[in-house]
C-alpha cells in the first residue's frame, strides 16, 4: 500500500513569502515537493472562495503567507488576510473540513529557512490528518 502524500496549496505574498520560497530554492534547502504555490500580489486579496475551492477540488491543505502584520506592502493586506482565515476556520467545518487543515502564516523575504520548515511541519500534520474527507459534497 502506498503511503499517503497530501496535496498542499500555498497562496504566498510577491513580496515576502514567495521571495523567501525562491531564496529556499536557490539556497537548496529541502521542502517537500507537495505543496503548488499560487502567488499573489497579497494575502488581503486571498477570498475565501478560493481556499474552500481548492478544499473541494481535492486539497488535503491549504497555507496562506505573506508579509508580517504592519510590514504589507499594501498597507493593511494582512491584517484583511487575518480576519478572513479566523472567519474561514470557523465555517470550514460546515462544508466538512477540519479547521487544521487551513494555516495562515507571516514569512519574511529573507526567511527561507523558515519556509522550509513551515511547509515540511504542515505536510506531516496533513499526513497525520490522513486524505480529506468531505460529509457533504458542495460546489460554490
């Protein structure tokens, strides 16, 4: 029997997450190879149709990252990003989601170090949880 590998999506900030993933790859430091990014522009621009999109298309986890609280590019992005994942975890179990499977995390641009671990720590949490299991089966 094979062993379970979740599928992560990542939607990580241009300015700060995604950068700190490219320095990760450039500086070869291992992370697993389960996770899709989906960069953009902010995390403030995250909705959260998407993230319960991307939980029924099959994701087994979804990480949201960008820029630490009162560094954003765009102001007040992250703070917007916040708000909206606290709300997203407290509806996720109406569509049949565990509320662990949902991560959001601030990444600087020069912390790739740090990326490589968050994402290596969520793919064995999300191994721990096993594959997704929806009660329901909702289309948005």
């Amino acid at each position: 029997m094979d062993a379970f590998e979740p599928s992560l999506i990542a939607f990580v900030c241009n300015w700060c997450t995604y950068t700190a993933a490219d320095l990760a790859g450039t500086s070869r430091l291992y992370y697993p190879p389960n996770v899709r990014l989906i960069r953009v522009m902010c995390t403030g621009m995250v909705d959260p149709q998407y993230v319960i999109k991307a939980f029924l298309e099959g994701a087994d986890g979804v990480l949201v990252s960008g820029c630490h609280p009162g560094d954003c590019h765009y102001i007040n992005g992250n703070y917007k990003a916040r708000r909206r994942i606290r709300l997203l975890k407290e509806i996720l179990p109406r569509f049949g989601f565990d509320e662990r499977r949902l991560r959001l995390t601030w990444i600087g641009a020069s912390d790739g170090i740090e990326f490589s671990h968050i994402i290596t720590e969520l793919v064995e949490e999300l191994k721990g949880l096993g594959p997704v299991q929806t009660q329901n089966s909702m289309v948005i």
